[in-house]
C-alpha cells in the first residue's frame, strides 16, 4: 500500500460532510498512514477537536496564533508531510485559497504550504454551480492544487446536483493512486475477471465460483500506476475500479467477442477471468421442468472458444499474461498451459491451498515465464496484482 508510512495534514471546513473526513482517516490510519488534522471554527461546531484527536491520535489545530516552543502551526504544520488535503472545502475556503486570502488556520497554512494541496470540495449546487466557484477551482488548478471535483447526487439541502463531497473510500483511493509511482503510465493495459455463463435455459446457467477479486485487483493497481486500463468481465462479486473502463460480458463467446475488438490497440493482456469451459449444444427457450421420476438426466455440452490461444494467435507485439487454477500438479499443468497458447506468462495458484480460493481476499501463486519461476508466500490480492504488473517494467 503506497499509504503506509506517508504523513497527511488532513484540513477539515464547516460542511455537512465532515462525517466523511471521521471514515477517510480511520481508513487512513489502517493504512499505516500518519494523520494530522487543522480545522476551522466552524468545523468544530459540525464535529468536535476531540472527535478528530481521537481519530487522528494527535492534537488537532484550529487556533491561528497558537505558538509552543517556537512551533509556529501555520508554517511549520506542512513542513514535513506527504500532502495537505482539505475535506470538505467550502466554497469560502475555496474563495480564500484562490484570492490568497489567509485570516484563519487553515487557509493560512494553505497559504504557507510546503507539500502538494488536495482540494475536496462540498457544497449546496447552487454555490457549486455559481460563476465564482468555478472560476475560484480554475484559478487553484492553475496553481497546481489537486481538485477531487464532487460528485452528483442528493445533498443535505434537500437538492438533487453536484456538490456532493466523494465516499472516503473515493478520497482514500485517490490519495492512494496520488502517492502511488506511475511506472506503467503510457501503457494500455487489457484485463479480464470474473466468471462467465453458459445458459441451459432463461433461468439456469452453467458457470464457476470465480469472484473476480484478483482481476480487479489486476485492473485496480494497473490504473494507480499510470496504465490506460479496460476491464472485460462477467458477473463479479466485486465492483469495477475507479476510473478503469469496463465492459460486461455474459457468456465466453461474449467475452471472445469483446476482447478480439480491443486486443490489437492493447499493449498487455491479462487473462485473470475464470470463463466457463463448455456450453449447452442447445440453449433451451422455455425454463426445463423437473419430472420427479427419479430418472438421471444429461446434458450434451460443447466446449467453449479457447480465448487465450484464438488471442496468442493475434499477437503481435503484445505481452499476454494467463493463469492457470490447479487442484493437482499444479507447475507442471501451468508451464504446458503456457506453451502450448504461446503465452509470455503464466501464474500458477493451486485453490486446494487455504487462503488461495476463489472468495478469499488473499492468493498463494507461482509466475512462470520462459526464464522466470517465482513462487510467492501468501499475499493480499492486491500484493500479488503488483508482483504480476512488475514483470512490465
């Protein structure tokens, strides 16, 4: 996590959405991230310092002239932070910032700021809407202040607009992706997770217990340093990363079809998608109903397009990357996998192992190249993403 060890002065303005800012530093600080916090007076009638101290687990700033052993807050409060991210800022601390205006705490130490500065703001539509707020954002970008723009959705007023101050977890993935090193940036990247399904009939379907989690985790940790990700997917159990393009799919031929229309404009393709291997001969129009005879019933399958060999088939200078989920000889299936699609790279995992099964948020795996054989302890999905995306560099 490229949270862990960053220092974050966190400053908090007088909005209904400061409960936000409780979550985000909680968040924070499960991270390995070290918390700050500067508020306004008009912040501490929404929440109280305490509150914040509490969450924060340091002393929290709010008064401007506040002086201790030559400490002076307004100066020296970003001397040694990562980032200064103001949420929420009110379109008065938005006013401040952009007209150098510094008559409190936070917008001096605004003003004094020795770090990046992270905007988030929140507010009624209307005054987001207004002329001078988006001239006020203008003028901060100009500056090289970083905006988290709102979102739209109802608001506390009772409105329906923009204004609407990111969830913590969307502030806390885009300081994640702020702080994370952009080494794939340039790089348009291919991802696939998650089952598919092959119907039997409108309400049945063959399919596998693919949860979609590493694919995500793939596409997710590809975004943050940098790549122009698509995400080609069946029915997760997880939901579609921030800012990466997705397109949902049902059935393998769907997915087939999806990935033959992006692959030649990709530089890599990652195969983490578990799709079903074989299909009805006949898809049934009207539901199948059960006899209660006691009889055994068969179902003629075929098998499905093979995706990753049609796809090797169209290389040219990609890097395609599969996997291979084993229950019994687990490197020696994977490396005939590899060859026998033309792979560049395969990663092996054996979900007999605890910990690395479809649902769990953690995988046990080997990568195999044609020179490589690293075997991997125990990670979280997302540690094994990068382990995955560092074979680009």
């Amino acid at each position: 996590m490229s949270l862990s060890g960053k220092r974050i002065l966190v400053g908090v303005s007088g909005g209904i959405a400061i409960y936000k800012t409780l979550e985000l530093l909680s968040r924070l600080n499960k991270a390995g991230a070290e918390t700050h916090v500067v508020m306004t007076e008009s912040a501490t009638r929404f929440v109280t310092p305490l509150t914040f101290q509490t969450m924060s687990q340091h002393k929290v700033y709010t008064d401007l002239f506040e002086e201790s052993d030559g400490f002076i807050p307004h100066i020296d409060l970003t001397r040694e932070e990562d980032a200064f991210l103001i949420a929420p800022a009110t379109a008065n601390v938005l006013a401040k910032m952009a007209h150098g205006m510094a008559d409190d705490l936070l917008s001096a130490t605004a003003l004094a700021a020795h770090c990046p500065v992270i905007v988030a703001p929140a507010m009624n539509v209307v005054m987001y809407q207004n002329p001078a707020t988006q001239e006020n954002l203008q003028i901060l970008e100009k500056r090289g202040i970083h905006v988290l723009y709102p979102n739209e959705g109802w608001l506390a007023c009772q409105e329906v607009g923009n204004g609407r101050m990111p969830e913590a977890t969307e502030l806390f993935e885009a300081l994640d992706t702020f702080f994370t090193e952009k080494d794939l940036a340039g790089t348009k990247i291919l991802v696939t997770a998650g089952p598919t399904k092959e119907r039997l009939d409108p309400v049945r379907f063959l399919t596998n217990d693919s949860s979609g989690k590493q694919g995500v985790a793939i596409a997710r940790r590809a975004q943050k340093r940098g790549a122009e990700v698509t995400l080609v997917h069946g029915d997760m159990k997880v939901p579609v990363p921030i800012h990466v393009r997705d397109i949902p799919v049902e059935s393998t031929e769907d997915m087939l079809e999806a990935l033959k229309k992006e692959f030649p404009a990709t530089d890599v393709l990652i195969m983490a998608a578990a799709p079903a291997d074989f299909r009805p001969v006949e898809e049934q129009t009207q539901k199948i109903k059960g006899m209660d005879d006691g009889k055994v019933r068969a179902f003629s399958v075929l098998d499905t397009p093979d995706i990753l060999r049609t796809l090797a088939g169209m290389k040219t200078d990609q890097v395609v990357i599969g996997f291979a989920t084993e229950t019994e000889k687990v490197l020696e299936h994977a490396r005939e996998k590899m060859e026998k699609k033309q792979l560049d790279f395969i990663v092996a995992n054996d979900v007999t192992k605890e910990g690395a099964a479809f649902d769990y948020d953690t995988n046990i795996v080997t990568i195999l190249g044609e020179e490589v054989e690293k075997s991997l302890p125990i990670l979280s999905k997302e540690e094994v993403a990068d382990q995955i995306l560092d074979l680009l560099r």
